[in-house]
C-alpha cells in the first residue's frame, strides 16, 4: 500500500508483460518459419489423413467440387447435392466439444446424454456401472468393460469424483468407445471453406488470425497435393466474389431482365397453378412504382429469347470476343493488387521471420494489406466476366449451341443471357384473346 511497494508492482507487472509480448513474437516468428519451410501446421483437413496421405474417396470428393465450382455451380446447389448422395462431411460421425454439448442440449440420444453427465458430474462412478453405459449408449461390447474403463486415461477423474472431465475428454472417449456422433450435413458455407484450403495444392498457407482457405500460399508442402496452384487460386477468386456467395440457384431464366412495358419495372418469375411459370409485374408493398398489371406465359417467351440468343452466340464475331463487359479492366486492376500485396507479405514476411523487422511494424503492414486486399477484393466481386469467359465451354456451331442449350444449367444460361442482353421490354397485353402474342416481346437491348 506504500508509494514504492505500488511502483514495485509497476516495474514487475511491466516486467511480466514484456516477457508476454517477447514469447508472443518468438512464437509469431516460429510459426511464420515454418510456413516458409513449408511445414504444415496441424493436420492438412479433407482429403487427408492424419499421417497426410491422401484419402482416395475424399480426393475424389474435393477434385469434383472444384470443378463444379469451376463450372460455375453455386456452393448451396454443390451441399445439396452432397447431402442428397450420402457423401459425408469432414468430421461427420466423429466427436468434438461442440457435438458433445449440442448432444445435451437437444436430448434426443438418452443413452449419450446419460454417458456425458456421468462423465462430467462429481459424483462417483464405478469401471462396472460406466461401461455398462457405454454399451448401452451403442459403444463397441467388446471394448466397453468394466477393465478397458479402468486403463483409460481419464478413467481417473471420473471414478474418483474429485471432478469430472471437460468436454473435449468427453468427445475423446466416446469416439474411443465406438459411439458415432450424429451425421453432419454439407452447406454452403464449409464446402467454401473445404474446397479453398491451400492445403490442397500442397503449398503451406500462412493465415496469422485468419481461418484456414483465407490465408496466402507462402511456400511449397511436404505432401502430395490434390489439386493444381492455379485450381485453387481460380477458386479463391470465383469464391471471393459477392455474387458466388448466393444461395439456391436461379428458377427463371429472364427474371429482372423483362421490363414492364407499363410501369417500366423489372418482372419476376413465378409458378402457375397448372406447373408452369410466368413473368409478372408484382405490386408489392414500400414500391409504389409498380403497377402490378402486367403478366406474360414463361416458357414461350423463354424460347423466343433464347432462340435470340443463340442466334448470337453464333456468330463468328461474338465468339472472337468482339462484344465484352465494360468492368474487364478494372477486375485485371484488382487480381493485379491482389497478386502485389501476396508478393509484399512473402518478402516482408520473409524480414519478419529473420528478426530484422519489429513486432509493430509487422502488425502495421498487415493493417495495410488487409485493406487495400478488400478493397480489391470488393471491385473484383462487383466484376462480371467477359462474353469470351461466359462462352468458354459452349460448342462453335449454331446446331450444337442448340443441343447444348437445352441441357445446359440454368445458371450459365442466365449468365450468358445477362452478359449480352441488358433488358427486354414486354408490352400490355391486346384485348383480343388470352393466346399468347409473341408480339408483346421488344428487341432486346444489347449490351455494347
């Protein structure tokens, strides 16, 4: 409570906190060493085990995921798929903390439940009556005994009642016992994850803060990779864009593009009580410029306008790239700062991890880089690719533009759509009849 017993705490506290920050970049140092070795950091994910060789099945899961993102598939279409075939998860059926307290949580495997609150309560438990849970829980008969109890290492905790055992313990011995935790499902957001990790073109990613498939590709790995550099860097860019991140794919092949011919609003599609479709001009509630009066058949004019289309995607001119978007340059702009703000964190990173740059200046830089990468990254997800991109898999000749048109996922044939047409305007109905008048349909703004 004196004056020089206060400044003494000062002077160890400050002693204490140095030793803090000198150990945190030690370890900073260490850690970004071996990045640059090429040393992985932890087990390698998905499509590996533990002693990183590649899993065949898992392999094969990743290569066609990568292509269908390739392919231009939304994430949402790719885990739906997934789930429907069975094709499990990275860790399904496996045990970690989190299913353990999701487990208690939602209650609707009794047995379980029963063999984690034994696990952790203070109560005493004997090797007898534990196994007997385990068993009953769907763990494997002939390991679950009153004696393999007994030689396990948190056998201990749990018999003593001292305490009892965290979560992660939990998870461990359930698995040990041959108890599968519930099957998880694919979503968009851990095949994104998945199908982004750097891992997976055998080069070591370094990702200080970040989450794994985010960080930069430092160097070369000691494994055998699974996918190509230039794979998984076309995949990082499609799935940095805003618009990879939408959910289902797209129903309606001209939704926004029609305009209403009365209010000049965009038309949305939507189902007809006969299983067909329309286009509508929908009078919806906070926009008043909607008429809402204003509605055309969806398949007839689907096949005017795609005939229109392939028309000319025929031509010789459009294929040779004559019409392209007006936003190209500024997405080879921002894949070109992207591309200098990799080289700025190797070379840096480089002086970093020799000790000839500070703790702070490093942490400045990083600062900078981030930024100006999300800026990038922001401009090249506002890019829509050019027509020669959007027509890199579609046939020369017009018959086979046909054929390929009507398989064709409805996605890429939207995109084609949108990348040469603008908008299409649909005129009122006549008072004639209710036959479907394909006179309503205007020319089609094309795209300079």
């Amino acid at each position: 409570m004196t004056p020089s017993g206060r400044l003494l705490a000062r002077i160890l506290a400050a002693v204490a906190a140095n030793e803090g920050d000198v150990k945190s970049a030690r370890l900073s140092a260490q850690r970004a060493q071996a990045a640059q070795a090429g040393r992985a950091h932890g087990p390698l994910g998905y499509g590996y085990d533990e002693d990183q060789r590649i899993i065949a099945a898992e392999a094969e899961v990743v290569r066609e995921v990568a292509q269908r993102v390739l392919d231009g598939e939304t994430l949402y279409s790719i885990a739906a798929d997934l789930n429907d075939r069975g094709v499990a998860t990275p860790g399904s059926g496996r045990w970690d903390a989190r299913r353990v307290e999701r487990a208690v949580g939602r209650r609707d495997r009794p047995e379980v439940v029963e063999v984690i609150e034994a696990a952790r309560r203070d109560a005493v438990v004997t090797a007898a009556v534990f196994a007997r849970l385990l068993r009953r829980a769907g763990g494997t008969p002939a390991l679950c005994t009153a004696s393999w109890v007994r030689d396990q290492p948190w056998a201990e905790h749990v018999m003593s009642g001292d305490h009892g055992v965290d979560d992660s313990t939990v998870a461990r011995l359930l698995g040990a016992a041959g108890i599968s935790a519930d099957r998880s499902f694919w979503r968009a957001a851990n095949v994104r994850a998945m199908v982004r990790r750097g891992s997976l073109c055998g080069w070591r990613e370094f990702s200080p803060g970040q989450r794994g498939g985010y960080g930069e590709l430092v160097s070369p790995g000691d494994w055998a990779p699974i996918l190509s550099k230039e794979v998984t860097e076309s995949i990082r860019r499609i799935t940095d864009r805003p618009s990879s991140r939408r959910g289902r794919d797209p129903k309606y092949l001209l939704a926004a593009i029609l305009k209403c011919g009365k209010c000049g609003s965009s038309m949305a599609g939507s189902p007809t009580s006969n299983g067909g479709y329309r286009y509508a001009c929908s009078k919806q509630p906070g926009r008043p410029h909607t008429c809402g009066g204003l509605t055309i058949a969806g398949p007839q004019t689907d096949a005017i306008v795609s005939m229109a289309v392939v028309d000319v995607v025929a031509e010789a001119k459009v294929r040779s790239s004559a019409i392209r978007r007006r936003s190209g340059a500024g997405a080879v702009a921002a894949e070109s700062e992207i591309a200098e703000i990799a080289r700025l964190r190797k070379h840096y990173g480089s002086e970093f991890a020799a000790g000839r740059l500070h703790q702070d200046e490093w942490d400045v830089l990083r600062e900078g880089w981030a930024i100006r990468q999300r800026d990038a990254e922001r401009k090249l997800g506002q890019w829509a690719p050019s027509l020669e991109t959007v027509l890199s898999d579609v046939p020369r000749k017009r018959a086979d533009i046909e054929t390929w048109w009507t398989t064709a996922p409805m996605r890429q044939r939207r995109e084609i759509v949108r990348t040469l047409i603008e908008s299409i305007e649909i005129a009122p109905r006549g008072k004639s009849n209710n036959r479907f008048d394909d006179s309503r349909i205007g020319d089609p703004v094309w795209r300079a």
